[in-house]
C-alpha cells in the first residue's frame, strides 16, 4: 500500500514538473526549485477585477442603545429613500423580523414586498423587480440569490412572463431564451416573440433606470449583522451591479444577539451612564471593532466546531468503508466458502484463548468452552486424565478443537450440498453485517454525544473518539464472525412433509343425536341464590349462614 502511494505521488509531481515546463517554455523563463516547489502546494490567489468600477458608497455602521430606538431610524431612512423614489431592499435575520418590520412600513402606509419562506415561490418575480423606482423590498439575507436586481426593473424575466402568459411550457421557454440551432417552429416563433418583447420592455425600463439612478440607484439597508462576514459582504453586493451608483448602511442595537452576546455589556453601560436616547446613532472606531472581533470569534468557533464534525465523520467513514467493502465482496463473490473458513478459524481461536487463559492448566474452562462450542464439540471432546493437565500445550488444543470445527463444517456441507451451502453462507453473512452495522450506527452516535466529557478528565475528545470507536468496531466484527458461524452450523434442511388434517375432537355417544346430529346445547335452569339470613333449604329452621352455608360445612342435597 505504500509503495503504491508513493507511485501515485510520483506520477501527481510528474504532471506537475510536466506543467510547468511548458509554462516556463511559454513564458520564456525557467522555474526555479522553489517555483516548482510552490506551485506543487501551494495555490496563488488571484483577485479579478470588476467589469466596470465599483461607486457604490458603503456607509459606517449606525449603533442604537434598543432594537426600538434601531427600528424607528430603519423606518425614517425608509421613508426618505422611498420619497425620492430610490429603490430599498432591507436585509433581516428572520422571518419574525421581515414580518415585524413590514408590520410598521403598512402603519407608515409605505407600500412594499416581503419575501421570505413563507413566500419562496414568488421569490424570482419579487427580486427581479426590486429595483424599480421606489420599490421597498423586505428580503431574508438568503432570499432572492441566482436572480440579478437590475435598476428600473428586469426587462428578461418580464419578456419571460410575457411567454408564460401566452401560453408556452417552460422547456419551450428555457429555448426561447437561448441562441442554440433549432428547426422546431414553436420555438423558433417563441423566440421570435421574446426578443420582440424584450427590446419593448428594455426600451421602457430605460427611462425608469436613467430616474432610479438620479435617485441615487439601489439602498441596500441591513437590520442586523449576521455571524458571518461573508453574508454581510452578500447582501452588500447586490446594489451597484455593473457600474451602477448605490448605498449601504447597516442599522444596529446593542440588543442584538452578537452584540449580546460579545462585549454588548460594556457600551450598554457606557450609554446608561452617559444618558444616551435610545434612537441616537453612536459612530465609533471602538464599536466597529467590537462587531468585527465579534465576528472574527463566532466565525471562528464555527471552523473548529466543523472541523471536528469533519473529524469524526472521517473516523465514522472509514470504517463505512471497510464494512461496504465486506457486503460488497458478499454481493459480487460467487463462493465465501473461504471466507467463511476464516471467520471459523477466528472464532474458534478466540474462544479457545478466552476459556483456557494463564499458565495453570489445571484452571481451563474445558466445561464452558464444550458449552460454547456445542455445534463442534460434545460431551466426550476435551477429556483429559488430571495427571496429564500440566503437560497439554494451548496450541496443540487449538489444533485439536479447529480440526473438530473443520469437520463439523463439512458435514454441514455434505449435508445441505455445495450450491446450496453457498447461498446459506451469502445470507447468513450479509444478514449479520447488515444487523450489526445498524447497531454500530447507534453504539457510535452515543458515543459522540457523550464523548465531550472526557474534556473534563484533560483528555482530547477526538482523539478519545478515535480509540473508543475503534474497540467498538472491532467489537463489532468479532460479533460478525460469531454471528456467522453459529448460524451456519446450527442450519437444519427441512423436509417437506405431507400436512394431515386431525380432528380436533370425537364424537360421542352421549354428545351425538340418534339422527347422527350434534343436537343443540340446552340452556341450563339457574335457581334463585339462597342469602346467608334467608331460611335453610335444609329443613332445620336455622339460617343458612349458620346451617349449611357455614364455613366449612357441605351442603346437604
């Protein structure tokens, strides 16, 4: 396996030497030990500049002490923007937010789309139109991706729409919008139709674009920062397409779940001694880096925690392979007979070392090995006189015991037959790894969830991870092997036999009619219960409680 590890390395280098010599014959340039040597591990990073400049206008960070006090800013800002006619599409975290935010934009009568999950399927037609002349889009971050905000509307998904409405399926639109050679007359009428659309609605949408950049193009207003930097910078990036003009400001309060959570406290007080509204906006290098170092820490403890999923996942995936492997080769194989050999010889090994362990022979578990090898031994295998126990050797019983194992393993061939004998071997196997294997899954989630607790003991969870499940995989195939074997040895053949129906019950002289028939059961006469004060039916003239229906008296008839 190693070898041929470092055979497919050297191939990897080659290509790689192979590479860069005709890269260096292009440029005209050598490559030096350290070129070749960086370009085989290391990976240069090359940023690609914008199609045109980028003039958007990313405004600092406006701090409020409330989510109230943040809100009521988000509103006015809103409504300025929505005033001249510039386009806004709010970013928020949440589906309870989109809603709370929407919520006071219809009390401040400002007309506006929410889209978030509850609305996905109107998400394409509301983001394509989200840059019209004074739109006010409430999106969740995640809402809206793979459909291009375009000032003044999006001429293609209108021409779209105007293809849908006439009536032709998607797959005929998915043509239409394409330039592949096709002889299909629909589509090519469909395609005729949508370039006929699309230059209307482009001529319309350019005079609302030219007055939606007049305005100042598309506000991008973020309700809160997330955990990631990367969302911030996402949402960021859909204003100012393609040289366009545009806007950002993030709107946030130190009640918000980062702040909260990371260095929020310390602001919150400085605000409360300094007597600071609620709805006045703080601008400060120190609050910017309390964001980012929040940030920077959240998105951290998210690499570590998916590190170590990475982690025990690969430990989890190994060992899926090997057992893939195994059902595999029970799948494809044809004959396990060795195979089953093997496992026979690890079975029989391994009891024979667990009963007769230590050096005192005179200390074998002789009785509990019969006991658990009852398909190979018998009553009669494994005596021995007392005075010859200091003299028997362990290999020379385990040669004794295999041998028995062996022959009981071909009598149970000659007894089902060689194709019969196979498909037994190939159904006993795969049902046991099958059965084991889905045990191992659960064993193994137990383990992870627990195995957070050895931290306390100063020991690494990983690595602790790693040697436990080991034991419990080898566990596991050692259960396999049992599992087969018992099973294939305590296989019977049955006969089929000829089932006889019996009658449950005879027929008597007393139960049967003089006409052959069962006749009817009678109902049986029940008199009326005699009370324990009511007048014996004896005669006596006492109560029955104290005359026959007394304790240990019998009736008299």
């Amino acid at each position: 396996m190693e070898k041929e590890s470092k055979t497919l390395a050297s191939i990897t280098l080659q290509n790689y030497f192979r590479l860069y010599d005709k890269l260096s014959g292009m440029t005209g340039t050598a490559l030096t030990e350290e070129d070749e040597f960086r370009g085989i591990y290391a990976l240069d990073v090359v940023e690609i500049p914008t199609n045109r400049p980028n003039i958007r206008v990313d405004h600092s960070d406006m701090v409020f002490k409330t989510e109230k006090g943040k809100f009521l800013n988000a509103l006015q800002q809103i409504e300025e923007c929505h005033a001249k006619g510039q386009p806004v599409l709010v970013g928020t975290i949440s589906i309870e937010k989109s809603e709370l935010l929407s919520m006071l934009l219809k009390k401040k009568g400002i007309p506006h789309h929410v889209l978030n999950a509850k609305h996905h399927e109107k998400e394409a037609a509301i983001i394509a139109q989200a840059g019209k002349f004074g739109a006010v889009t409430i999106a969740t971050n995640m809402a809206g991706r793979g459909t291009d905000i375009m000032l003044g509307g999006n001429a293609e998904y209108l021409a779209k729409e105007d293809l849908r409405k006439k009536g032709y399926e998607e797959a005929v639109i998915s043509e239409a919008t394409g330039y592949a050679e096709t002889k299909d007359e629909t589509i090519l009428e469909a395609r005729a139709f949508y370039q006929e659309a699309l230059k209307n609605h482009k001529e319309v949408i350019a005079e609302e674009a030219e007055k939606v950049r007049a305005a100042g193009g598309l506000f991008i207003l973020g309700t809160e920062r997330h955990e990631s930097r990367r969302i911030d910078n996402q949402l960021r990036g859909r204003a100012a397409r393609q040289g366009d003009p545009g806007a950002t400001r993030f709107y946030l309060s130190l009640e918000d779940d980062l702040m909260r959570l990371f260095g929020g406290e310390r602001v919150t007080a400085m605000m409360n001694t300094l007597r600071m509204p609620e709805d006045m906006p703080i601008e400060a290098k120190m609050l910017t880096g309390v964001i980012e170092k929040s940030q920077e820490r959240v998105e951290a403890n998210n690499f570590a925690r998916r590190k170590h999923v990475l982690e025990y996942d690969d430990v989890m995936n190994k060992q899926r392979e090997l057992i893939y492997a195994q059902r595999r080769q029970v799948l494809d194989d044809s004959d396990l007979k060795e195979t089953v050999l093997k496992m026979l010889d690890d079975f029989v090994s391994a009891q024979v070392n667990s009963h007769l362990a230590g050096e005192d022979t005179t200390l074998w578990d002789f009785d509990g090995l019969r006991k658990e090898l009852s398909g190979i031994l018998t009553e009669n295998d494994l005596r021995y006189p007392a005075e010859t126990l200091p003299e028997l050797d362990l290999n020379d019983v385990t040669e004794t015991v295999l041998e028995k194992a062996h022959a009981a393993y071909e009598r149970k061939e000659q007894e089902l037959g060689g194709p019969m004998m196979r498909e037994a071997e190939r159904v006993i196997l795969l049902r046991s790894v099958d059965r084991n294997w889905m045990e191992h899954i659960d064993n193994m989630d137990d383990l992870r969830q627990g195995i957070g607790l050895e931290a306390y003991g100063q020991r690494n969870p990983v690595v602790e991870f790693k040697f436990q499940s080991y034991d419990i995989f080898d566990a596991m195939i050692e259960t396999i092997k049992e599992n087969t074997v018992r099973g294939i040895l305590s296989l019977r053949l049955r006969k089929e036999e000829e089932v006889k129906r019996e009658a449950v019950a005879k027929e008597t002289g007393t139960s049967a009619g003089t006409d052959g028939t069962t006749p009817k059961k009678q109902p049986q006469k029940v008199g009326k219960k005699v009370g324990p004060n009511d007048p014996c039916p004896c005669g006596s003239g006492k109560k029955y409680k104290k005359c026959c229906g007394a304790p240990g008296v019998k009736a008299q008839n």
